[in-house]
C-alpha cells in the first residue's frame, strides 16, 4: 500500500530540485570548448576557422550528448569560412540554430568557466596565427583545463593554437606529446590563402619539435600513412589530425579519452 505522506508537496518539490541539480551536474561534466578565431582575413584571402573543421566535430559532441561553446579571443561572431566545397550534410549543420547561434555568440575568455569542461578542442585554419596563438587567456584556459583532467585535441592548423600554452610548472603542454600537425611541406605546395607559407609567422612544425613535441608527420610521399596524419597519445590525452579530413576523427578519439577518464575517476 502506497503511503500517501512519501508524495506530499514538499518531498515531490525537493525530488525535483534534486534532479535538476543532479542533470546541471551532469551536463556540466559534458562540457567541450572549442577555439575559434575573430580574425577573417590573411593578406587578400577570407580566411578564420574552416568551417569543416568545426562543423563535424560540433555535431559530433552534440550528438554524443555533450554541451559544446565557442570560444574566441573577442566574443561575439567568429570568423568561419569554407572552400566554395559545402556538400548537402555540412550545409545542414551550418544552417542549424545550435550551431548558428554558438559561432554568432561566442564566449570570451572572460565567460569561460574552466572547471565546466572536459575536453579543448582547436580546429584549423588560418586565422588563430593572428589572435588565439598569443592570447594568453586562452592559454591559461586551454592548461587549466588539461589539468584539471580535461582531453585536448587539434586539426590541421589548429596545432599552432597549443604553441604558447604553458602548464603550471612553466612547462609547454606540447612538450612530451606525440603529435601530429598540418605538414610544413603541405603549406608551401597547397596554402594560397598563406602566400605558401610567407604571409604566418613561424613553420608550425619547427616550433612545436622545439617546444618539445614528439611530433609524427607525413612526407608528400606518404602523405596517406595514417599513423603519422592521425594520432591520439592516449596516455597523454592528446588527439591530433594533420589535416581538414581529421577533424571527425579527432572528434571521435576525444569522445573516447572522455569515457576513459570518467571511467578511472
């Protein structure tokens, strides 16, 4: 017989609260960031984030049941382009409400909550050369989050966002990693967009092996050599991809290390 006192008004009330703060909690858990850039142009050339790169691995998480922000150094619009190459599926998430409305209203540093998240992720393109690489906030965000247990993982270009982040020990977070990158041979003979390489900074590739980085990457010649154009050091909970085509996949990867890490905590 059902005791009429264990569903009075008050206990409904708190079983309710309950749930909601036990579903907040959980949400928060299944947090990723993802790093855009503001910055649309190099030299001549739209350029920012690829929207490949992003769009994948945004639906990716959502359909993983994972809350998903975007960050950019300034807030507000980032800077999403693409190759005049949108197939039928990519159009479809770049015209959804959940991903318009995060790439139209993203975070600034000052927003980002870093205890929320379990995993970073930085796709490619050109534009973080000019903003996300030197902003130390997002450093300091892109480390406190890899300390506090959180997956990071990068496409492409996306590489060059993690060659200023430092640890807490003053160590670089690519230091010790295996890796991969976008292959500095692959800029010179492919990226228009970076005059081949002349209009960024510094070769991607020759800094991070001097942060440290343990770095597999492809030559031209076996360029299609899966174990040095996609990797996850598990151990690490690093997951690179050396290009645009990676960026699934790295998606894919992190989602693993996540369940990994829940499962040890």
């Amino acid at each position: 017989m059902t005791n009429p006192s264990s569903n009075t008004p008050g206990k409904l009330l708190l079983t309710a609260l309950l749930t909601a703060v036990s579903f907040l909690s959980y949400s928060q858990s299944r947090k990723i960031l993802i790093v855009s850039t503001n910055v649309d142009s190099v030299g001549n050339h739209v350029s920012g984030t690829f929207l490949k790169e992003i769009a994948y691995p945004f639906k990716y998480f959502i359909d993983k049941g994972y809350a998903v922000d975007v960050l950019t150094p300034k807030g507000g619009k980032a800077a999403i382009y693409d190759n005049g190459n949108v197939p039928d599926d990519l159009q479809q998430i770049q015209k959804s409400e959940a991903f318009s409305t995060k790439i139209n209203a993203t975070l600034s540093p000052v927003q980002v909550n870093v205890k929320d998240y379990v995993a970073i992720f930085y796709p490619g393109g050109h534009g973080q050369y000019f903003d996300v690489m030197n902003d130390e906030r997002i450093s300091v965000i892109a480390a406190k989050i890899y300390e506090n247990g959180g997956v990071v993982g990068t496409a492409g270009h996306g590489a060059a966002s993690l060659i200023n982040v430092q640890l807490s020990n003053g160590s670089y977070l690519v230091a010790g990693k295996t890796m991969t990158c976008f292959p500095h041979w692959a800029e010179l003979k492919f990226m228009n967009i970076s005059n081949y390489g002349k209009l960024l900074p510094f070769d991607m590739e020759d800094v991070l092996a001097r942060r440290g980085a343990i770095l597999n990457v492809c030559s031209a010649e076996n360029r299609d050599n899966n174990s040095l154009t996609l990797v996850a050091d598990a151990k690490n909970k690093i997951v690179t991809g050396a290009f645009a085509n990676s960026a699934p996949w790295v998606a894919e990867q992190m989602d693993l290390l996540i369940k990994e890490n829940k499962k040890r905590s």
